[in-house]
C-alpha cells in the first residue's frame, strides 16, 4: 500500500489574528497537512494566539523575518505551498512611519517569491486588502477594478499584490491573490477598531470615531475569511486575484452603537475625534468572482459580532496585558497633523 505524502504548507505571519485563526482552521480539517508558521513576532505577532496548537506535532513554528533569504529558504524546504499573511498592517502606524510598511509589505514580500521560485513552489498565496482598491461613493470594485491605494499602508499592499501578480506573468511561479475588506473575531489585536471598542467599553473608556463616524466599511467574519483562502488555495485560477467580502456595510457610528449594545454600555461612552488624514470613505468590493468557486459567507454578521464582543468579555487574561504594554488605552497613534494642531 502506497502511504500519501503529507501535504506541508509555510504560513507566514502565522502568529497574527488572521495568520492563527487559518492555522486553526486548517488543522481541524485536514488531517494529513502539516504546517510551518515563520513569524518574526511583532507587536501584534502573539505566541499566546495559538497556544492550543503549539503541542499538534503536524504544526511548528520558526521565528524569523520573511526579510532574511537564509530563513526564508529554511523555512520554505520541503513545503508545497507558501501562504504569506506576513504584514504591517495598521494604517495609523503607516501614516507615522512609512518606511516599515515599505520594508515588510514590499522587500520582504519580493523575497518570499524569489525564494518560491527559486525552490519551485506549487502555489504562493498572497493575502491583500481591499484597501489597494482606494474609495468608492457608489457601486462596488471588481478584481479588474484600478488600484487606487490612498495610503502608506494600501499603497504597499498594491506592491506586494503587483510584485506576487508580476512573479507569475514573468517567471510562472503559481500565485493566487485574495483581497478581502475588515476582518474581525477572536484573537485580533486591540488596536483594530472592533477589538479595541468592546475593550474600551468593557472597561467603561471612551470609543474614538473617527470624525462624523460616516465612514462605511464592509465586514467579514474571520473564520468566513479563512474558507475563502482554503478555497483559493486549492482551486483558486493562478495568476487571479479574488476579492472576499459580504455586502455587510455598516457605518462606523452604527458599528459603536451596536457594539455597545452587545457589550450592555451606554452610547455615552462615544467620543469624536479628528479626522485620520486620506480617512477613505467607503470599501465596497464585489465578490461573485469566488463565489463561482463555491464560496459564500457562514456567519451572520450581528451573531458573529456578539459571539465576538462574548470571546472578549471571556479572555481578558489574553488582551488586558497587551493594552497595558501598549501604554495608551485607545492603542492608537496620534497622527502628526494631530500633533501640530
């Protein structure tokens, strides 16, 4: 009898909150898959995210930096499939410090491909955002939308998604790419808009909005949005892009209000700010591009939403330590206009 071959994927990144959550995903599926997560532990990079799996003996993990060829070629060996969550991705901290957006989400994304192609790969996926599609009043982008990114961070992000699009044309390395709008559930870091106001008002501190709190964003569960890169991964068309949204456009404000019902907090709690500087006003992308691949959202968005605000109300052990290290409780940076103001 011939044994099958375990299947061994490299997950960069793989310590984050998208990252974790798709190697948890992956690991309750698929029996005869091993996973490699390189993750240089950032800020937001948390060992503590997948501790349930750390003594799985299909998973192991590599600190290192998607940057360095010596640990990415290491990491690589023996793997048949690359999929790079590996990013900067905040886009406060993009308008304050530009250069680290470019150094991960650009260099080491060219890294990571030239050694895929240089090892042979079966297939690198590429996990983007919608954010590279820019704003849009009406309508909604298609993956043959133009790239309109309007920020350090989206503006990287297009790189790396052009870059990993360009290795295919150019040296027919199997990429796929996924762009998908705000992600949210367990295990986020506190930063991110929904994590940090159901902490915030668990701890009955201010929710910051952004300006008028108009601004419309489009959410997906994150256990939809792991479906949908298990999809691409295995039948997505290379050299594809696929956008990954659900058509659930909330604005800002009704997101506060709707968290504060779930949390049992009182609307008092809300706080206007000023503006982000370049703040997009609405991310609209359509997705019939994979769902012809068979893929549609499982989670109601308010379920998932108060699922997500009782996982929070439930681990505080996991996220109280991070806002303290932090050091400032909205865990967001003010902007330099903000500063000079």
């Amino acid at each position: 009898m011939t044994i099958k071959p375990k299947r061994r994927i490299l997950i960069t990144g793989g310590a984050g909150f998208i990252g974790s959550n798709f190697i948890r995903y992956m690991l309750h599926k698929y029996d005869d898959y091993e996973f490699v997560n390189l993750d240089i532990l950032t800020y937001c990079g948390n060992p503590r995210n997948l501790e349930d799996i750390q003594d799985d003996p299909r998973y192991s993990f590599i600190h290192g930096d998607i940057k360095d060829p010596d640990i990415a070629k290491n990491a690589m060996q023996g793997c048949d499939a690359v999929v790079n969550f590996a990013a900067e991705s905040h886009v406060d901290r993009s308008i304050n410090n530009p250069n680290q957006f470019i150094k991960t989400n650009v260099h080491g994304v060219l890294n990571l491909l030239r050694v895929a192609k240089d090892i042979g790969i079966d297939r690198f996926v590429q996990i983007g955002t919608d954010e590279v599609y820019g704003s849009i009043d009406k309508g909604s982008f298609t993956e043959g939308s133009t790239l309109n990114p309007r920020s350090p961070y989206s503006a990287s992000k297009a790189g790396a998604d052009l870059l990993a699009l360009s290795f295919y044309t150019t040296y027919k390395l199997p990429v796929v790419v996924t762009r998908s709008s705000n992600n949210f559930g367990p295990y986020q870091y506190p930063e991110k808009v929904i994590p940090l106001f159901i902490t915030n008002a668990i701890e009955n501190k201010k929710l910051p909005v952004y300006a008028d709190g108009m601004n419309i964003r489009d959410w997906v569960y994150v256990l939809d949005h792991c479906s949908a890169i298990d999809l691409v991964l295995h039948k997505g068309k290379i050299g594809e892009a696929y956008n990954v949204s659900t058509g659930n456009e909330i604005t800002n404000i009704e997101l506060t209000r709707r968290i504060l019902r779930f949390v049992g907090k009182s609307e008092d709690l809300i706080e206007f700010v000023k503006d982000r500087p370049g703040h997009d006003k609405r991310y609209s992308m359509k997705y019939s591009k994979i769902q012809a691949l068979g893929w549609e959202p499982g989670h109601d968005f308010d379920r998932a939403l108060d699922e997500t605000v009782e996982w929070y109300k439930k681990n505080t052990q996991w996220w109280k330590p991070l806002k303290e290290s932090a050091g400032d409780a909205r865990l967001w940076e003010k902007s330099e206009t903000e500063k000079q103001a």
